[in-house]
C-alpha cells in the first residue's frame, strides 16, 4: 500500500543523547554466527524483514515486487525485462553509475509496453516511510572469482544499499574492512552486478562499529594495487576515513547493538541515504558524520520555530555552530544551505565568508558537492543582480560585497524577503558594523555562525562596541559543538606535534616592553638569523616531510608530503625567499619554492585574528610588488605558467598555486597570511613558524597540517622558531578544555623511545623495549613456526613500525639511537610479507587463518621506497665491479623482498641480472629485456587460454594504461574463446576465474614497466 502524508514528527536523526542499556541480555555470546543472530532479531524489532533467499533470482523477483508495491504499479513481464537491463543493471556499468542512480538519477523511465512512459522511483526521498527496509544473511555468490557468502545486507525497496560484515569478539575490525576489499575484488560485481548498488558499509566486531560510503571502498581497491598505474582521482582511502556514529554530544555509540538501535533505525538510515549524502562531481560519494547532521537538523528546527513564532529578524532566530577546523564545515553549510534552500518561504540562503581569498575556495568546493548549486560573484554588481533574481536561491559571498551592496543599496526587494545568512568564521573588526547594518536594512531575517574558533571574552577585542564583541553576541545561542578534542578522538583530524626550536637570545636588563618588542623584532629579521633559520628548515626538510617515506596521491607514486612557511611581514618574507634561492644554488639542492602575499590594510583586528589579505596587489608598495613579479617569474619558469601580478592573473596564480599544493608539486610555501585559514591540503604536513600567533589565529594556522590522508601521515608537525608554547596552550585550553593538551599534543621523544604510562594508568611499550623483544624472541633471517608465533611476531613488528613512523620525525632519533640495524629491518620486513602473501593465498576451506585476528601495516611498509629505479642502480653497481661483487646481489635480494611492489618482479629481474656481464647497457638493455618478457609471457597466456590475440592486445594495452586489472564487464568476456570450446556457464566460469588469475600475475609483474 502507498502512503499520503498526513502529519510528520520532527524527529531527529542523530539522537540528542544515547544512554547505553546494560548488556546483560546477551552478554554471553562471543562467535560471529551468535552476534549475526542477535543483529538481525534486533533488525527485526526495529520493523526490518528477514528474507531467506539465496539466489540472483530471488532477489531480482523481491526488486520486482518492492518497486511495484513503492511504484503502485505492475509490470509485465516484458517491461520488467526491459526495466532492468536498461534502468538498474546496464552492462559496463560499476560503483559510480548505480551509486549516481541512486542519489541522484533515482527516478528512472519506463517504457511501457503500449508505446508510454512511466516514471518510477528507486527510492522515495520525498515520504521516506514509503520506502520497504528488508534484511537477508549469508547471501552467496558464486558466479565470482571465488565463491563468497556475505554476512548482513540490508535492502532497501529491494536494493542492497547497505552491507554489514562482522567479525567475532576480540578481532581487529579493520579485518571487516578488508574482508570487504575482497569482496570488491571477487565477488561484488558478479552476475548482474546487485551489490555494486550498497552505498553504506558497516564493519563491526560486536565491541567497535563503524560506518563508510561505497566510494572510501572503492578508493582503497584502486590505491592499493601495485603502484605503477597512472590514472586515479582521489587522495587515499584507506581505513583512516571510516566513521564512528554518536550521539548529538558527541559521545561514540561503538557496540553493534546500540548503532543498531540508532545508525540502523528506521528513520536515521532512511534520512542518512536520502537527505545526509552527497554525491560529488568527482564520482565520491560523503556520507555526513553526526555532528554534521545534528548541526543541520538545528538549525533547520531554529528556523522553523523562528518562522512559526515570527522572531525572525531577531538574534533568537538565529545562532552559531562551533565545529573544530578540519571538521568538515564547508561540507555542513553546503548540505544546510542545500536544505534550507528548498524549505517552504525562503526566498534567498547567503553563505558569506570574511576572506576575500576564501570566496574562490568556498565555490570551488560547493562545485564539487554539486555543480552549479550556488552562485557565487566577482564583483557587487554581479551579487546584486543575484539578490534581485528569484531564480537563484544560494549565493556565496564576502563580507565585503555585502557591506558595499547594503551601502549602495537605499531600498531593495532582498531587505523584505525572507532570507537565511550563513556565516563563516566572521570574526574581522568590520563584522560589528556589518552586524548593524543587516540588523538595520534587513527585516526578515536568520544569522547563523559557522566557526571552529569562536570570539569569547578571553580572546575578545579590546576595541569596538561591548555589546557586539563575542560569537554569543553576535549570533545568540550556540546551537551545536564538536570540538578539536572531538575531532582527534573520533579519528577525523590528527594531533599536532611541535618543536620550539630557540633562534634568539634576550637581552638583558630591558625594562621598556615597547622598546623591548621593537629590538626583538629587529633582531628576528638579522640576516645571520634568517639565515641560521633557513639553514635549520633545509636540513631538516626531508626528516619533517618524510621525504624517506613514499605513497600513492593521484595513481602517482609520490616521496613524503609538503611544508608551509608562516612568516611575520612581506619584508621578512622577501629576505627569506631569496636566502632559500641562495643555499639551495650554493648546495646544488632542487626543492621548489613558491610564496605569495597582498595588500592587507594595516587595520586593527579583534585580538588574534589574522590580517585580512584581497587580491588586490594594486596597493603594495613598488619593492613589495616588483619582488613578488620576480617570485611569480620563478614560477612561472619552474611549471611553464605565464602569471603576473596583474588583477585577474594574480587571481589564477593563487588558484594554479593552491592545486599544486593540494598535489604536492610545491615543496615549501611561504606566506604571511594568505593560505593560513580556509586552505585545506592532505599533503602538507609541516608548517614552519616564525610569526607571532594565538588563539584563533594559531588554531586556524596549525590546522593546515592535521588532514586525514594516510597511515604515513599520523600528525601534524609544527616547528615554531619563536616561544609561542603559552600561546598554544591557551588557544588549546579555549578551543579545547583544560585536558585537552594530551590529546591535541603528541607525546615527547622519550615517551615513544623508552615507553610511558598515559592518563588512565596503561603502559605503552617504547620502541627499544620492542625491538628487544623482537631479536630476543625471533632470529633474523629464522621463520616463526606456527601460528601463535607469527601472531606475536606480527604484533610486535606491526607495533615498531608504527612506534617508528612517529620517531622519524624526532631530530632526536639519530641513526646511533635505533637499536634495530638497516639491514635487519629489511629482513624483519621480509619475514613480515612471506607471511602476510602466505596468508593472502590460503584457500576457502583450508584451517581458520590467523588472518582473521591481525593486521598488517602495509602501507608503513610501503613508505621504505623500494623502486625499479632502485634496483637498477643496484644493477649498475654490480655490472662497476665487473660482475665479481656477489654482496650488491644479496642486497638486491634483500631490497625486493622486502617491498610489496618488487617482490611480484623478482623472477623478472633476477632473470635479467643473469644476462648482466662487462658489455651490458644495464638501463637500456634492461628496457628490451622487460618488453621481450613481456612480450612472450603475453604469447604464453593467449596461446595455453586459447584467447583472442588482437582483443587480448587491446585489452593488455588498456590495461596498463588505466592502471588496473578491469575485472567487471564485458571486456573480459570479449577476449575469452567461445563458449562450445569448453561447455557450460560453470565452465566459463572456471574458465574466467584461470584467465584473470593468470592476467593478475602478468599485471602485477609488469606494471610500472612498460608504457
């Protein structure tokens, strides 16, 4: 039956606080197959219901029957026929085609048997009661590479939308996560390809539950194949970006049970999938966290109740979201703005920043949720033209325009409309006459304030009106918090580490401050100083950026990340700039230096706000704007641009600037104040300081370099060439609370090296206690033999990886303080793989592995950069000493098994280094030897296969070029032999499970080789 809508309750869908209920109820039970039984009665209890089927049929004739009943229409069978080879399983489509059907194409046209068209809807986003919610269990597909059963599905009008794999009690969940990798790489898309459709994963192992979209999945898959392809748009995906659920405080809801019982009621999954996702124009697809729904939900109330008691137009109908930078608040006002938009008697939604710079940001970043959603302008002629047309609903601006449009604007439509305003971290000195203003020319009204510092009485101005100093003031009640702490706890930002490295010695007996603070200033701009400063950064650039670790960004093979330089004047900035050219020339070095700045008025802002920098470079002074046209020439000659410092092309310096940031293209940046705030890039890790910062202005500068990107990446490392440690407990102090130093702030070098006990009394082994477990307990070179010794070995060099990939970053971990030798690393490693392929390649059926309860730090691993690059020069040392250097063959040996990537290249180049003698060209005979190889292991398989040799060719060559083995679709079936030659579905089958098998091992073996 189809519902009408009658009366709606305004419930919310992250709930305002979850109290947990006592476990006793099923406390007992530990096995997998027990937590799935008790998951699908409480699914059941929620109003879920449980199917028994376990064929593609019966799901397919389950489809039919939901998106009739939903549809209140009965296909023929000739219909359904047509419906679904056309509108819900099209051949070559995957992951990102039905995840667009779904959120953004879910109303699909069917051609009816009688010539007309219908319209039915996957999923009904409208009345989202009307959608059936069902569950199944240990569904198996066995048209894959391998038969596979899956654990919990959840479908939605028939759809699997969301997938849950469990693990027993006591097992690392990420083995949930990977167990779905697999999945995506066996099974997901077999037969009619269902599976691709599930947009939610949940992994839980009864005790920890969390959640990611499709897309994190999907990601993962590509970036973690052999690193030699070349096409890939996203940064990393791995198990960093899954989510806890919690409640409206913050507080995380992890037993499977209680997220049930929340995340998996009826209403929250049904609002999560039709109102809280967002498909973006780069194919990913976010799922909102709850601190990012629980704030939309309330303002969305703050407006309703507002509207309804008609208190627009006053400070009560509004109010202001703190939400920790780097939490995701762009993401937060543009789903809220999406929102409000379309709600019933608003007539226009402004999302106004306080940065001219950050205007560009903002909309590049609303393009990519939704192309075209907002509107933004270059200039105030072209926003009023915007506040005057009925037909643009989101508009993002400056302060700025706003403040001129409101001046040149006596009277205007726009000032009677009802208009919601959204702000983002507005807190300039102008704000209070701008606040005025709209209280005055506007009636109404909604202001709401977006921040991750907010203005309190401790970092207030001391200037201006007292009544309009504070966020409170400004805005009225604080509506939601989620706070640095949270974010860290939660996994969604990193913590900071910092070093105050001491440039400077006081004089002493200075009793005037003001005299006191100008020879300070004086002595921190010497040359000899900038000097010992620049001199300190490129000495340890690459141990602060990791530039010893490597990664994949991009499907491109990338070493360490990239650094930021905040610096106090442009003065200071020009002399630091040229002294990085100086000892960069001097040392023969190459790292790409790049700095921008403007005008910023010299105005006085509330207490630790950062100046305000435009893109107007028309007011600097000639010295300032010739030097930054010479910075802009060194640019250009390094990427082949053609910018100046000329209005517009100023402007798309500053854009060709941020997106080779973002792709790590630039080594060091140096600012004053552009970039510090707003600017958002995974690859940078390291922000060098030498600026006076605090409070609002510190938080926002440092948290350039807390984004989540990998597991090489575990804080972010701020190096302050001036004492700011009081100012950066006070801004955390404030924007945290009183504990939150421990959290924010990684730990001391010794407590890493020799170990500590934490707040709540739990020791922490440091790393040469572990490493001296580790060579008492295992002989290099010496397996361990059964499986509780593999266990224990995995865990102990799993935990000095990580221990590791922290000390690095210490100046204090000097190569005489690491206990464990280079080249005992390198065989610990290879020991680490043997086991970690051994277990990759046990069968179904064979004893229960201990896969299942480790896991592996493979990309730790894969940061020691073992590259053919690598092994070549290895080559060449060994074809220098003639051929009679056995020791460089071992070391080869060495370096191939211990790295992911070569180990799968290892026949191939051993069988090479048998070809080497004193006539051998090692790099250009290397080149013919792989693509002869290549050449006759590409025979082999198309003569054994009975393959298609010329689409077999053109399948290989598209291959490599997109950098992946395409499983899925009808390419692989176009290469196969007919069916007749061997008979049968199950056959062909057997048959396309062998010839991928044998295509992998030729990928794997190849790519990165050849073009």
């Amino acid at each position: 039956m189809y519902y009408n809508l009658i009366a709606a309750r305004e419930d919310s869908t992250v709930v305002s606080e979850y109290v947990k209920e006592p476990r006793a109820a099923y406390a007992t039970y530990q096995s997998e197959a027990e937590l799935e039984d008790r998951f699908i009665a409480l699914l059941q209890e929620e109003g879920y219901t449980y199917l028994t089927f376990q064929s593609e049929a019966e799901m397919i004739d389950n489809l039919r029957l939901q998106l009739s009943i939903l549809n209140e229409y009965t296909f023929t069978d000739s219909e359904w026929k047509w419906f679904f080879q056309n509108c819900i399983s099209p051949k070559n489509e995957g992951i990102v085609e039905k995840t667009r059907r779904i959120q953004t194409d879910y109303i699909q046209v069917l051609k009816r048997d009688d010539g007309s068209s219908k319209n039915i809807r996957l999923i009904d986003k409208t009345n989202i009661f009307n959608n059936r919610l069902q569950v199944i269990n240990q569904y198996t597909e066995e048209k894959g590479n391998h038969e596979t059963r899956y654990d919990v599905t959840i479908l939605v009008n028939g759809l699997p939308l969301i997938h849950t794999e469990l693990k027993r009690r006591g097992v690392e969940i990420r083995q949930a996560f990977n167990q779905i990798n697999r999945y995506q790489r066996d099974s997901f898309w077999a037969g009619c390809g269902l599976y691709e459709y599930v947009q939610i994963f949940v992994i839980s192992n009864g005790t920890n539950t969390k959640y990611y979209s499709n897309t994190t999945r999907m990601s993962h898959i590509r970036e973690m194949t052999v690193s030699g392809r070349r096409k890939s748009k996203k940064t990393s995906n791995s198990f960093e970006f899954t989510c806890f659920w919690a409640d409206a405080n913050n507080n995380l809801i992890l037993d499977l049970m209680d997220f049930a019982k929340t995340f998996l009621a009826k209403h929250t999954i049904l609002s999560v999938l039709t109102k809280y996702c967002v498909f973006t124009t780069e194919d990913i697809l976010m799922i909102m966290r709850p601190y990012q729904i629980a704030a939309t939900e309330r303002i969305i109330s703050r407006i309703k109740i507002a509207t309804n008691y008609k208190t627009w137009g006053k400070i009560e109908a509004g109010g202001y979201i703190w939400h920790t930078t780097g939490s995701g608040k762009t993401l937060t006002s543009f789903k809220t703005a999406q929102l409000v938009s379309k709600m019933d008697g608003i007539d226009k939604v402004l999302f106004v920043v306080d940065r001219k710079d950050l205007d560009y940001q903002t909309m590049k970043e609303y393009d990519r949720f939704q192309k075209g959603a907002a509107n933004g302008n270059t200039s105030t002629k072209v926003l009023t033209k915007q506040l005057g047309d009925a037909s643009t609903h989101i508009v993002v601006t400056t302060i700025q325009k706003l403040a001129v449009f409101i001046k040149k604007n006596a009277q205007h439509p726009i000032y009677g409309q009802h208009v919601v305003m959204i702000f983002d971290e507005c807190h300039r000195s102008q704000f209070g006459d701008m606040h005025r203003a709209i209280v005055k020319k506007f009636k109404k009204y909604h202001l709401f304030g977006f921040t991750g510092t907010p203005i309190f009485a401790p970092n207030a101005s001391s200037s201006g009106k007292p009544d309009a100093k504070t966020t409170p003031q400004l805005f009225g009640d604080k509506l939601h918090t989620y706070t640095i702490v949270n974010a860290i706890n939660d996994k969604n930002v990193l913590p900071f580490r910092i070093d105050y490295i001491n440039t400077i010695k006081e004089k002493e007996g200075i009793q005037d401050k003001s005299v006191h603070a100008i020879d300070r200033e004086a002595a921190l701009a010497a040359p000899e100083r900038i000097r010992e400063v620049t001199k300190y950064i490129l000495e340890h650039f690459d141990q602060k950026t990791k530039r010893n670790s490597a990664y994949t960004l991009k499907g491109q093979r990338v070493a360490g990340f990239n650094s930021m330089f905040a610096v106090s004047s442009i003065p200071v900035c020009m002399k630091y700039y040229y002294e990085f050219k100086n000892q960069l020339e001097a040392t023969g070095r190459h790292l790409v230096v790049a700095t921008i700045f403007s005008f910023s008025a010299n105005e006085e802002e509330p207490g630790d706000v950062l100046p305000d920098e435009d893109f107007d470079t028309d007011q600097l002074d000639k010295t300032s704007r010739d030097f930054l046209d010479e910075a802009i020439e060194d640019y250009n000659a390094q990427f082949q641009t053609s910018f100046s410092t000329d209005g517009d092309s100023f402007q798309n310096y500053y854009k060709d600037l941020s997106q080779r940031m973002k792709n790590r293209e630039i080594d060091l940046l140096i600012v004053v104040n552009m970039f510090l705030t707003g600017f958002d890039a995974t690859t940078l890790n390291t922000l060098w300081v030498d600026k006076n910062l605090k409070y609002h202005g510190l938080i926002q500068a440092f948290s350039r370099t807390n984004r989540i990107l990998n597991s090489v990446k575990t804080f972010g490392n701020i190096v302050c060439f001036r004492d700011l440690s009081k100012e950066t407990d006070d801004a955390i102090s404030l924007f945290g609370d009183k504990d939150a130093e421990s959290i924010v702030l990684l730990r001391g070098f010794q407590d890493y090296y020799s170990g500590y006990e934490d707040e709540k009394g739990k020791y922490h082994k440091g790393y040469t206690e572990l490493v001296e477990e580790l060579l008492n307990k295992f002989t290099v070179g010496e397996r361990p033999v059964g499986e509780g010794a593999q266990k224990e070995f995995i865990r102990i060099f799993g935990s000095i990886l990580r221990l590791r990939n922290i000390l690095l970053s210490f100046d204090e971990f000097a190569k005489e303080l690491d206990t464990l030798s280079a080249r005992d690393l390198q065989d610990y490693q290879s020991m680490y793989l043997d086991i970690h392929h051994e277990m990759n390649n046990q069968k179904n059926g064979e004893k229960e592995s201990i896969h299942e309860d480790v896991v592996f730090e493979l990309e730790l691993i894969r940061q020691v950069d073992i590259n053919i690059d690598y092994i070549l020069m290895l080559v060449e040392k060994y074809h220098e000493s003639n051929c009679k250097d056995k020791s460089i063959i071992g070391a080869i040996d060495r370096a191939i098994s211990s790295s992911p990537e070569m180990r799968s290249k290892k026949e191939l180049i051993d069988s090479f280094i048998a070809t080497v003698n004193v006539q051998t060209n090692v790099h250009n005979d290397w080149k013919k030897f792989v693509n002869e190889q290549k050449n006759k292991d590409l025979h082999d398989i198309v003569e054994s296969e009975n393959l298609k040799p010329e689409a077999t060719e053109a399948f290989i060559q598209e291959m490599f070029r997109d950098g992946q083995l395409k499983t899925t679709g009808t390419d692989i079936d176009s290469i196969l032999p007919p069916v007749r030659r061997f008979g049968g579905s199950g056959g062909r089958s057997k048959k396309k499970e062998n010839v991928l098998e044998k295509l992998r091992s030729f990928f794997e073996k190849f790519v990165g080789l050849v073009e």
